[in-house]
C-alpha cells in the first residue's frame, strides 16, 4: 500500500484492533440524534420519525479510490458522502454513519486516522454522527458504510411516483467527476478543481428534504450517470423521460478540459456517474425549491430515456460487471 499519500507511521497491527478503534473514535462530537455512541455492542440513535432509512455501500481500493490520487481524508469523505446521498434522495435528513473497514496488517496507522478523519468531517457536516462500526483485517483495503437518515413526518420519495407531463429537475454538478476521472486517468493533477470533484464528491444533502416538501413524485441519487439513473426512475416509474439538451449546465471548466483532452464535455453530463447529485421529478405546476433547476419532462410509457426526443445511442452510464 505504498504511495505519496500513504504518511510514515506505525502500522495498525502495532496499534492492536483497540487501539484503533480508540485513535478513531476518542474525543468525537456526536448530534443529539447520537444517544450512545461507539464503545458498546450497538448504538443507540433517536429516530424521531418512528421509522429510519437505512443505505449501504462498499468501496473497494482499486475500484472506488486510489491511494496515488487521493488523500486519506478525501478517501474518508468519499466513503460518506456516496452513503448520506442515498439519504437525501429518499427525502430524508442524515442522522448516522456505521463504518466497517478493512486492511492488511502493515496498513499505517496515520492512514487509518486520515480516512476516519475525513469520514467524521463529512458526517458532521451533514448533521451525522459516526456511531460505530468494526475494523478486520484483509488482504487489501475495503470501506463499507452504513447510513442512517430520519425522514421527520413526510413519506419517502421513491423510484416509482413519476407521471407523464412531470417536470425533471436536478440539483448538484454533473460530469464533474467523470472528467475529473479523465484528468487522473491521463496522470495530470489540474485543473485541482476538476480532480477533486473525481476524489470526492460534494452532495447537496438539504436538497432532497427539500424536493420531498416540494412535493417531488421520484428521486434518485445520480451515481452511475444522469441518463442511467434517470433510467431506474422511468423503468420504476413506468413512464418515459427526455432531456432537453440547452437546458444542461456544461460548464466553461469541463469544456475546456474535454478540448485539452479530446473528448466530448457533453457525454460527461449525460452519462458520467460519482457525481452524487439528486434528479427528481415533481408535478408540471410545482415551483422548484432553491438549486433545483428543470432539465426535462416525463413522457408517456415505453418510450425510454432520450436526449432531445432521440435515443442515445451511447452507454449511459456505469454498472459493474459490463
């Protein structure tokens, strides 16, 4: 696990499973939603709502981060953040994060306390706490999140509500991430902005609380690509949705590095995932809440998802094992 970013210390087997555990979690400010932290068998988290949305993720060295392109801390937020988007997207606000992770024995200490670091700094900046989890060890470093969220009265907004002559709307930056993958992927570390949007992304996470008192009818986390995840939405929903092109935000940055790069800023919007920005459609009168902004419309069934009433003939986003 050697790499620029790995810092010199001792290793978390030197520490003992304890002692991390201890370097991890000591003098940690929970929210009031945290009724018993780490150090027991279990946490004790309020749920006021009476019900809790759970999600869950895994993240892979290798796959989902790279020690040579990030820091520890940008791994950590990472690891939260692509959870608590998951919770917004169903309408409801962030309350905990559960972290499991896994490391070979020489795996350094600092690299550890950097990555959890990160993870508490994410956490609490959506108004979580990180109330627990487990360490193990394995031959190769693995980060699996549990997120808790509360969904304060309303219903969850799912998959499944939208309706012909629905509006589609976003909220967050799209093909940020991609081309921030494009730019890492060619060995350059510029433009910052762009790689760090690859690194880790910077969900909106009131904007899905904000979707659901709005009255959204389907919402999604835009992971894989707005037109695949857009995807689930008209496959669930039973409907059709199509993108308006003129209506998408490419911005000056991405285009200047898809001429840099040869490549097409346009198709980062489209297809490109790890974004974590929100979709979701809402009734054809409804006004959007602040930083959502119309993109489309949902048509009638069996019509897939199109650009400019087209199908896209490209892949429209990523999923594992294609």
């Amino acid at each position: 696990m050697s790499s620029q970013n790995v810092p010199k210390s001792g290793s978390v087997a030197e520490l003992g499973e304890f002692g991390l555990i201890r370097a991890v979690t000591e003098n940690r400010r929970q929210p009031e939603t945290t009724l018993l932290g780490p150090g027991d068998d279990a946490a004790v988290v309020a749920a006021g709502d009476g019900r809790v949305v759970a999600s869950t993720d895994v993240l892979v060295q290798g796959v989902h981060f790279r020690l040579d392109w990030s820091t520890p801390d940008q791994i950590g937020r990472k690891a939260v953040a692509v959870n608590l988007a998951d919770i917004a997207a169903m309408g409801a606000v962030p309350t905990a994060v559960l972290v499991g992770l896994a490391c070979p024995a020489e795996t350094t200490a600092d690299l550890v306390k950097g990555i959890t670091d990160g993870m508490w700094a994410e956490a609490s900046a959506a108004g979580a706490g990180v109330v627990g989890g487990d360490v193990v060890q394995a031959d190769q470093l693995v980060l699996s999140i549990t997120a808790l969220g509360d969904l304060r009265g309303r219903q969850p907004v799912t998959r499944s509500g939208a309706r012909p002559g629905d509006i589609v709307a976003v909220s967050g930056r799209l093909g940020w991430a991609a081309a921030g993958l494009a730019v890492l992927h060619r060995g350059f570390r510029s433009p910052v902005t762009v790689a760090n949007a690859q690194r880790y992304p910077e969900p909106v996470y009131a904007a899905g609380p904000a979707a659901a008192e709005a009255g959204a009818t389907a919402m999604i986390d835009i992971s894989d690509g707005l037109l695949a995840d857009l995807g689930h939405i008209a496959e669930q929903s039973e409907v059709g949705i199509d993108i308006r092109v003129d209506r998408l935000d490419v911005n000056r940055r991405l285009v200047e590095v898809g001429t840099a790069l040869g490549a097409d800023p346009l198709s980062w919007v489209l297809t490109g995932g790890e974004d974590h920005a929100l979709a979701a459609t809402f009734p054809p009168f409804a006004e959007l809440p602040e930083g959502w902004r119309r993109i489309g419309a949902v048509t009638m069934p069996d019509s897939g998802v199109t650009v400019d009433g087209k199908p896209y003939v490209e892949e429209p986003g990523w999923e594992h094992w294609r």
